[in-house]
C-alpha cells in the first residue's frame, strides 16, 4: 500500500508511540480507554463538556469501577493523561477517538444527538494528518453516512490527508476476566489507509486487533452481539413467563437444561434488560433495516419480550401480597439494587427504575439499597433523584415486600432473610431459598 506522506507521519508516531491521542467522552468507555492509551506511552486529552467528570479526572479522582485507580493516578501525576471541555485542544491530537452516548428517542429510533455535535466540533478543528475513530455502538452505517459527510466539509482529502475508522467499544462492567487491554479489539476503515492506520494505533496499547473490510461489517458486528445477548434474555424470559404461568420454577428448568454438554449456553432471567447496549442496540438495527424494506421480527419481539418483564415482576408482586390478603396500593417495598446488573454502579436502562415507577404508580411506597449506587441522578429512564436507604433489620421489617432486582454480591443476603417477611427474587440471588419448607411461604422466585 503506497502510502500519503500524512499517513507515513501518522504512522510512524504511532508506532513511535509519540502520538498525541484525545479521547472524547470520559464515561463507562472514554475513560478506561484514555487510561490505556496513557498507559501505552501516548499522551492523551481527555474531553468532556461535564466540567466535573474534567475536574475529577485532573484530580486523579476515579469514578468508573473498571478503571485502575493507581493507574489513573499515575497517569495524571505523569503528564500523560490531562482533561478538558475545550475542543480546541484537539488540534494538538493526532488520533481522536470519540465514545459518547448513542441512545434512543422516546419513540425507539436512534438519537444521534451527541455523535453530530462532536462531529461538528472535531470538523471545526481539524487538519492534516489525524485519524478519527468513532467508537459509540450504532447502526450499520453511521460513520460512513453520517460521520464522513460531516468531516469531509474540512476539506481534508479522506485516505490522504485525514483518516476515519469504526471500531466498537466492548466494555462489560464488572467483568473481573476481561477488559479494554485484553478485549479483542475490531477496526474498519473508510479506506485501506484508514484501516491500517486504525489497526496500527489500537496494536501499540491492545493485546489483539482484528482489521476487518470496512466500518459498516464492523458497526453490525457489534450491534449482533448485543442482538445476540438480548435474543437470548428473551428467550429466557419468556420461558420463565410460561413456567410461572404452568406453576414450574425456570431456575430448577435452567439447571437441568444446563447439564447437557454441548448445543446449548444458559441464559439467565430477570427483570428486564439494562445499561447502555442490550436495551438499545437491537432497536437500532431494526430502525436501519426499515431502511431496506426489512422487518426484523425476530429481533423486535425479543425487545417486546423484555420490556414487558418489569411489568410482569409488578404484577408478580401485586399478586403475592394479595394472597396475603394485602393491596399493593399502600404497601412498603424495599428494591434491592437499582444498577442494570451486579457489582456494577451503572443505573442507566436499569429494569430496576421501571419496576420502582410502576410500582408507586399503583401506589406502593418504594425505597431502595444498592451499595454501588448511593444516589439515582436524573435520566431519561428515571427523571429524578432518589437517593438509596440503608440496609437494616429495622428497614427491612420496615416493608411489606422486598424485591430483588439486581444480585450485588456484596448484599447480606443473610440479613435479608432473617428479616424479611415477603421476598421476590428476581434474580436467584437466595439459591435455592425458595425451596427450603421454613422459607418457601417466604421467598418466592421470578
């Protein structure tokens, strides 16, 4: 490949590894990204238009869990990683990545909002010789339709003196055995430059990087994924539907379908389904599929399945205090957890919020305790702040009900049972509780 006397440049500071590097969006992604990359040797501008997160991060104050709180320190004591709200520091980047939100409208269809903005603003400020890679999970065709047209207004000739890439970002909170270095990583250029150039940056901080033939493969491989995870939580929640409804527990079905060795991976239920990919992605694909005069009905469904189980755990409820003679209007109900999933400190999409809402809205009282999630903050799941109750026997004999919504290890369990009078676990959290004749009037599975 003959390359542009920009690309040559751009490599070799890659591979020099003194490339200067701007992360934009120092969330759950931006900001164990920024400190790889700081790690790596580059230097790096973190961007954020929230003045506090900018503040914290100049403050080495972690606030994302996955991050290494010692690696961030080292990071910023170093001059390696610094962070601002000013665009113009951009222009100092040699690589800008860019990780913001991609959520939905209220009607299920794509909110590109952040993406256009900071487009526009990286456009502003470009020039010869960067390379911009979009990270934020979208649908299949985004950096190429949307992305592209935007940065091209510079004027910059794209392969020969600008670069552009789609590589998705794989975080999975809380996950103790992988993270962003040992992630494979995927990269796909608008042009062979591109992609090349893409592969080279992320190979200097990533274990292992995969070029594939171009953004769009790359954008719906990572929204398949997800699609995957979201198809299977459906499925498996429209088994625990149907086993409730013939008077069968799916905890005890899950773990006899799970002995076979092979044809099969368990899939657990719940709630519902939340954080910042499983509840959206599959909406975005089914939106661009419109596009082509497709229906992806298979797709559809399983996120109608999944929006539907907040309300089944509603009715659930409303069903076991009237077998003890109880209206759900009046009672006291304590939620345990409100993060989309265990020992992560993420509310956003969380199930648990749509369960709080509909259950003050038949007109039960609810609190919540979650360890990992002091203060619900305003969102467009939830649009207030509530802020989370300790977890004590004078609390718990306190509620009438108390529901399990997300199963943080580092709940006392114990506690829970010795005090409670009516527990729904929605997520098996007791093992086997329900089962034990002094509990089983008690506790009560999904």
């Amino acid at each position: 490949m003959a390359w542009s006397p920009d690309a040559r440049e751009l490599a070799h500071r890659l591979t020099e590894r003194c490339a200067v590097v701007g992360v934009v969006g120092l969330g759950y992604v931006g900001l164990p990204l920024a400190v790889e990359q700081s790690r790596a040797g580059f230097q790096v501008i973190g961007l954020d238009d929230n003045a506090d997160k900018v503040a914290r991060v100049n403050r080495a104050e972690n606030y994302i869990p996955d991050v290494d709180s010692a690696e961030l320190s080292e990071a910023v004591a170093a001059g390696r990683l610094a962070a601002t709200t000013q665009y113009g520091e951009l222009t100092r980047a040699d690589v800008i990545v860019i990780c913001v939100p991609t959520p939905l409208t209220p009607n299920k269809e794509p909110d590109l909002s952040y993406i256009l903005s900071v487009a526009e603003r990286v456009r502003a400020v470009m020039r010869p010789g960067q390379l911009v890679v979009l990270e934020s999970t979208t649908y299949p065709g985004t950096t190429d339709e949307v992305l592209r047209p935007i940065l091209e207004t510079s004027g910059l000739q794209l392969g020969e003196q600008m670069f552009l890439a789609f590589s998705p970002e794989r975080v999975d909170p809380g996950n103790p055995r992988f993270h962003t270095r040992n992630t494979p990583k995927l990269v796909g250029g608008v042009t062979e430059a591109c992609g090349e150039l893409g592969r080279l940056f992320y190979s200097q901080s990533l274990e292992q990087v995969i070029r594939v033939a171009s953004p769009a493969v790359a954008e719906m491989a990572k929204v398949f994924e997800n699609t995957y995870r979201a198809v299977n939580i459906a499925l498996v929640n429209e088994m625990a539907l149907l086993c409730d409804r013939m008077g069968l527990d799916v905890w005890q079905v899950l773990d006899a379908a799970g002995t076979k060795p092979f044809g099969i991976q368990i899939f657990y239920p719940g709630p519902g389904v939340g954080g910042h990919c499983i509840p959206l992605d599959p909406f975005y694909l089914a939106w661009k599929a419109r596009e082509y005069d497709f229906s992806t009905r298979f797709i559809e469904l399983a996120g109608e399945i999944n929006l539907r189980m907040p309300y089944f755990v509603a009715d659930k409820l409303q069903g076991l205090l009237n077998d003890r003679k109880q209206a759900l209007n009046g009672a006291r109900v304590l939620l345990l957890g409100v993060a989309y999933k265990r020992d992560s400190n993420d509310p956003r999409e969380s199930p648990a919020l749509k369960v709080l809402e509909l259950l003050e809205a038949r007109g039960a009282e609810v609190v919540y305790h979650d360890p990992h999630v002091p203060v619900v903050k305003p969102q467009a799941a939830f649009p207030r702040t509530l802020a989370a109750v300790p977890l004590t026997p004078e609390r718990l004999a306190w509620a009438d009900a108390v529901v399990i919504t997300t199963d943080h290890s580092a709940v006392d369990y114990a506690l829970v049972r010795r005090h409670a009078r009516l527990i729904l676990d929605t997520r098996n959290a007791l093992r086997g509780a329900a089962e034990e004749p002094a509990a089983a009037a008690r506790v009560v599975r999904l």
